[in-house]
C-alpha cells in the first residue's frame, strides 16, 4: 500500500456506491485496515509519518513534530564552525534550516 493512497481516508468526499464485490475489488481495503497501517508506522517511524503528513497538510501538529525533530538533528549533527559563526542565535538559525 502506497501512503498517497491512504490519504482519502482523512477526508472522503461522500460515499461510493459500486456493484463490485469487496472481496475481489482492487481497493478491498477498508478505513479500519488503513488506520491500523498508519498506527503501526506511526509506533516504527514516527518522523517519517509526521513528515509525510505534514507536507500533505493533514496535521498541523505532525508539520511542527517534524520542524522540531529536524531541529533536533540539525543542532546534534551541525559542524563546530557553524555553532560558532550563529552564537548565542544557533536554536533560531538550526530552526530556519529545518
């Protein structure tokens, strides 16, 4: 499954009436199966979920979970040179680059 595909199920826009059997239709899926899905992901690969979702615009707090984890990184990974030329404004600049 595809995570594009999940996103309908944020916001369906009505109901769909169809004579295919749900047992042989290509999306035999159904939003509980998805759910579970996202659930499992989002326990193994929280930024990666929240990353996903904030670019998609679902959540907002999953935009500001992801902006806080790059944040996060960029201050633990960032070079000496760099926390020197920032100063006492390297939260601010790591946030900007995130």
């Amino acid at each position: 499954m595809k995570l594009e595909s999940a996103l309908k199920h944020f916001s369906p826009q009505g109901m769909h009436i169809s004579d295919s059997v749900k047992g042989t239709s290509p999306d035999r899926l159904t939003g509980t199966d998805v759910m579970a899905a996202i659930g499992t992901t989002s326990s193994r690969a929280r930024f990666g979920l929240a990353a996903f979702f904030g670019k998609t615009g679902i959540s907002k707090s999953d935009e500001q979970l992801a902006v806080q984890a790059l944040a996060r990184h960029a201050m633990e990974t960032a070079p000496k040179n760099v926390r020197r030329a920032a100063g006492c404004e390297f939260g601010w600049c790591m946030q900007v680059l995130a």
